[in-house]
C-alpha cells in the first residue's frame, strides 16, 4: 500500500511534474511518477493519498484504451474521496470523468499572451475567493496556458475561476477535486524543454516566452507555491 504516497500521472514525457515534484521533495513527502506515454499502467488510485494528473496533446474524448482507462481512474479517485489536482488536460479528463463535456475553444490558449498581447489571467469567482485551495491568493492572477479545449461544467461542479478566451478556468468537484486549466507546474527548464518540443509553441517567439516568465517569475512563484502548498495541506488532512 502507498497511503502516504502522492500518485502523479504523466500523459506525455516532455509534460513532466516540474515545480510540483520539486515541493514534494521541500515537504519531505513521497510520491510516484507513472507515465502512460511509455505504456505504464494508470495504478489505483485509492491507493494513495492524494492524486495529480498532469497535461498532455490527447484529448479527453478520445476513445483510446489509454484515455478510456484514465476516465475510469480519476472517476474512481474521486468517488473514493480523494484529493485530486488536475492541470490542463487533467483538468478536461476530471470533467469528463464526472459527467461533464470536454470541447474546443474557440481560441487556442497558447504561452503567457492572449491574442491581444496582454497576460492570460484568471478571475476569481466569489466561491474561488472563499476556496481553500486559493488561500493567500490575489485576484486575478497570471498564469501559462498550453489548451486548444474547454470544459462544460456537469452536476456538482462548481467554477473557481473565469477567463477572458476561455471562461471555465478552474473547478471544483465535490469537496477536494480541482481541474486547472492553466499550468502551475512551470519552471525554466520545463519551458525550455516545451518550447523544443511542442508543436503550439512553435508559433510563439521562444525569447519572448522566455522573458514573459522572468518578468513574472517572482508573482508566478509565489502563486504556484502557494496554491500547491494549499492542496499540500488539504491532502494531509483528508487523508490523516
């Protein structure tokens, strides 16, 4: 058994944990990494204490043995009570898993600018401002997106977060599940990697992704912390 384990679930390699690892590892917590791009086995996750499912190119309607298993895990971690943290496309496969509907945008929302130049931001809602999981947090706040599709909450969701391009932005499911549509996990060297590798950010000038991030690294970082420590904490006491 991993009861005191954290279960992070890779869609594909180059969209690795990135900061979310590296705070584990401050907060001495023990977690395990399964990649489902090189065919390892989405393990139970009411083995664990807590579950992360990380981004990815598929999409959550896809019919894929792969996608269908994932669907069936998540919505088993959920129905167990488990804390759940989505980002992207773990965000669209929760939804889906739970009764509502994953579809295209009608911007692809590509880097750290929106189609006007400015900063992608999210809103809080007012249920987001009383939310745990944004405790500490400023309203709006930046953050990198790397998403063609959207989600349409179902039964029992609840909207965190609203943009401008894309309006559901985070949700809630019951009471400790949340989908991110926006990556909190960045870091310089995962961006790196991304710009190399993905096929959206080829269309975007790689020196002014770079430079977006250190402008905002301080305010991004502080963010990212403090909502990963918030979901930290959550963990711990749901399953203590």
């Amino acid at each position: 058994m991993n009861g005191k384990k954290v279960l992070i679930v890779k869609n594909i390699d180059r969209e690795g944990p990135g900061f979310i690892e590296a705070i584990l590892k401050e907060n001495d917590i023990p977690y395990d990494i399964f990649d489902l791009s090189k065919g390892q086995i989405f393990p139970d996750p009411t083995d664990y204490m807590s579950l992360i499912v990380l981004g990815g190119p598929d999409s959550a309607n896809d019919s894929t043995l792969k996608m269908k298993n994932e669907i069936r895990r998540i919505r088993e971690a959920v129905n167990f009570g488990l804390p759940y943290l989505g980002i992207c496309l773990g965000a669209q496969t929760l939804v889906k898993a739970m009764g509502g509907e994953v579809h295209k945008n009608f911007i692809k929302e590509i880097g750290w600018r929106d189609p006007e130049g400015n900063y992608f931001e999210m809103e809080l809602t007012d249920e987001g401002k009383n939310d745990q999981i944004f405790k500490g947090i400023k309203s709006p706040m930046r953050i990198f997106h790397l998403h063609g599709e959207t989600v349409k909450l179902g039964h029992g969701m609840s909207l965190l977060a609203t943009g401008k391009y894309c309006k559901n932005q985070v949700i809630k499911v019951g009471g400790s599940a949340y989908g991110f549509q926006g990556h909190l996990e960045l870091t310089g060297s995962l961006l790196d990697e991304w710009i190399l590798k993905d096929p959206d950010l080829k269309s975007v000038n790689a020196d002014s992704l770079r430079e977006d991030f250190n402008n905002i690294k301080e305010e991004y970082g502080r963010n990212r912390k403090k909502i990963l420590t918030n979901f930290l904490e959550l963990t711990l006491r749901v399953r203590a």
